[in-house]
C-alpha cells in the first residue's frame, strides 16, 4: 500500500525545519586534505627532501611511510604529493601520481588486478580478468615510458597486498626503471606494520633502495589541536565545546593517539546530536558515539575476515551458546576440540572444505589477536596443550556478528 505525501512530510517535516548543526562535514571526514596540516613539520619537510629530485627532473628515491592507525601517513603522502605536482605544472615538466588502497577487493587482490587499476588509473582501459600478466606489464611499460615524466606510485596498506601475491611485483616495478627511457617511477608505500620491510625478499630490498619516514601516534594535546581546526569548518559556532574537544582527543589518545578515530567520534556526536535535535554536542553524545563506533568496528572486522575464519567465529559462538544454555557444560571449559567438533558441521552445511585442526588452532589465535575472542592457552599433561576459548565482545556487537554469521552459514 503507497504511504501517503502528507505522513512522508510528516516524517520528514522536522528534520527540513531543524536547523543544521554542521557547516560541511567532509572537513570532518579523514580523507578530507586541509589547506595546513598540523604537528607533522618535520614528516613533510622529510618526505619533501625525498622527492625534491623530480623538481629538476631526476628519479626521487622509494619511500616506506611507518605508523599506526590515524597517525596522518596517507593524509600526508596526498598533501605533499598535491603540491609537488601543482610546482611541476607551474614549471612545465610532468609529474602523473596514482594512489591505489591495497585493501580495496576487486582493485589490488591479485597481481593482474594491481597492474590492471594502474593502468585504468592512468587512461588505459583493460578488462578485469583475461589477459596474460606478461601483457599488462608490457602495457604498463609502455604507458609509463610514452611521455618523459615522473611516475609516483602511491600503494596504500602495502603490507596486505604483499601478503596476498608476495613481493615480486615489488621487485618488478623497481627493475622497469632500468628499462625506461623517458620516464622512472617512485613508489611509496605506505604501512601500519613496523616490521613490514623485514620479511620482503633479499632481492627485493636490494632492488628497492628506500628511505624511511616514521609517524608516530598523536598525543592527546596535539589531537585536540587538530579536532579544533576541523571543527571550525565542519561546525557552525557554539555547537562544540572546549570540553568535547577534549572528551574525544582524550578517548583517541588512548587508542594509539589516532586522529581517524578523533574525527570519528567527533563527526558521529554531531550527527547522534542532530538527530536530537540537540543545538549543540554534549559529552553524553561522545559516549554514544563511541559506543556506536565500537560496534561498527567489530562487525566490520569480521565482515572482512576470509570465511573459514567466519566458520571458527560462528561454531565459537554456538559452542558459547550451547554451553550457556545446558547445564552439563556449566562447569566445562570451552575448548579447540569442541569448536573443531562444531566447524566440521558448519562447513558441512555451508558447503566448505574443513580445514585440519591445527590450522583451525592457528584461525583460533588470529580472532584472539583481532580482541573477537580470548583464547588462554593451558596444558593437558601428557595430552598436549589447548586453548580455553570465550568471546570478548559485547552483547550488542555480538548479536549484529550472529545475524551477518547466520546469513552466510545457515
């Protein structure tokens, strides 16, 4: 049955005659570049030495940038990268950049994929699946050499992509530069794993000749600096206060000082906020905000995860659920054995292969690792060591993770 015009007005009446909190909220996003970016001097000045070579049109050195989460690596590379290319222009040389999120499914999964979206991303059309690697390199080749310029490869989250396809095509697009005539390529890669470069190739790190830039976390003074600039564009006056600003640079600080996450609470409290039709934010909506963005998180971490350790999660959850609701588990331990009992019939009715039990242990360490689960390891005797297993996210969360579990395994 149509709803009528007059209940969709109703509905919507309140929110067109409410008046806006925010001014722009892309300010608040952290894949916005502002016009100055704030306690990160000495990074860019860094990074600018690096590259200054193709300034008089020599090949600048690859570059590894190192942080955390929300310590502004990528925000950063973009920021210097825009003017680099802005000087170039001015000067009549060519400078062609291309950013590519190794995270991206679809976009940098495989080496054909990698070398497929370089080539789309500098106008080149080419078909998803299909064509031989050794074809899409010399495509490559001979669309980066077509023109004398600098190429600068930006591979965002690189860490994954080389734990996906290995580091060949690292070893790859060092060794195309010896073969160039008009052109050469820089690349900058860009990781939240500090021991990223130990475990890539001899070959590869000999190929490679990097320079390392490190960014370390925020404090709580500095990101709420950060939060203050962005709120002044992303907020009408009087809408955040001094408090807020400090309530969430606080709360961020204590996760590893990451301004994404600072941004996140302080943007979400707006909208929590302006839902209310609250004129300002209060610390209350931090809380929610926080809240909501800890269940949005978990769930999206197990969204992501590849589906045998989906199929260990869900047989950990029904274990958890059988053990709760009959009394013969009340005093036994969740352990390996009985979640491997439970992943061969979620696999069986998912229409999976079973992994072996040992790997399933090793599946059981990762979600340990992620902080899904906590997985204590204790000693038979004689019989060998096991896990004691039980979730460790909150009833919320874990209700959303059940139903998406659900959905996929039945």
């Amino acid at each position: 049955m149509l709803v009528s015009t007059n209940v969709s007005y109703n509905i919507f009446a309140k929110y067109i005659e409410q008046e806006d909190i925010f001014n722009d909220k892309k300010t608040l996003s952290s894949s916005f570049i502002p016009q100055k970016i704030s306690h990160r001097d000495a990074e860019l000045n860094q990074m600018g030495s690096i590259l200054a070579p193709a300034l008089k049109g020599y090949h600048p050195n690859n570059i590894f940038v190192y942080g955390t989460c929300g310590t502004g690596k990528t925000i950063c590379t973009k920021f210097i990268i825009s003017h680099l290319q802005e000087i170039i222009k001015q000067s009549g040389k060519s400078l062609r950049s291309v950013y590519i999120n190794c995270k991206m499914k679809k976009v940098a999964d495989t080496e054909y994929r990698l070398f497929a979206q370089l080539l789309k991303e500098m106008g080149e059309c080419v078909p998803d699946t299909g064509l031989p690697t050794d074809v899409l390199y010399r495509r490559f080749f001979e669309r980066v050499d077509s023109k004398p310029s600098t190429l600068i490869i930006i591979l965002d989250e690189i860490d994954a992509l080389v734990k996906k396809v290995g580091d060949d095509f690292l070893y790859n697009l060092t060794r195309i530069n010896q073969e160039l005539k008009r052109s050469h390529i820089t690349i900058i890669g860009i990781t939240n794993d500090l021991s990223f470069r130990d475990n890539l190739d001899l070959r590869v790190k000999s190929s490679l000749s990097e320079e390392e830039i490190l960014f370390k976390p925020y404090n709580a003074v500095q990101l709420r600096d950060i939060l203050m600039e962005r709120a002044d564009g992303g907020f009408r006056p009087g809408v955040v206060s001094d408090t807020v600003l400090g309530k969430c640079a606080a709360l961020a600080a204590q996760e590893h000082g990451d301004a994404r996450r600072a941004l996140d609470l302080l943007r979400v409290a707006g909208e929590l906020a302006e839902r209310a039709g609250e004129p300002s934010i209060a610390e209350n909506h931090i809380d929610m905000a926080q809240q909501k963005l800890d269940m949005d998180r978990v769930t999206e971490t197990v969204r992501g995860q590849p589906s045998q350790s989906q199929a260990v999660l869900y047989s950990i959850i029904k274990c958890q659920e059988k053990a709760d609701n009959q009394k013969a588990w009340t005093d036994k331990r969740l352990l390996t054995g009985d979640v491997f009992d439970n992943y061969l019939a979620v696999c069986k009715a998912g229409g999976m292969k079973p992994l072996t039990q040992r790997r399933i242990s090793d599946l059981i360490g990762e979600l340990d690792m992620l902080g899904i689960i906590t997985a204590k390891v204790i000693s038979k005797g004689r019989y060998g060591r096991t896990r004691d297993i039980s979730l460790a996210v909150k009833e919320e969360p874990l209700a959303k993770i059940k139903t998406l579990l659900q959905e996929r395994f039945g």
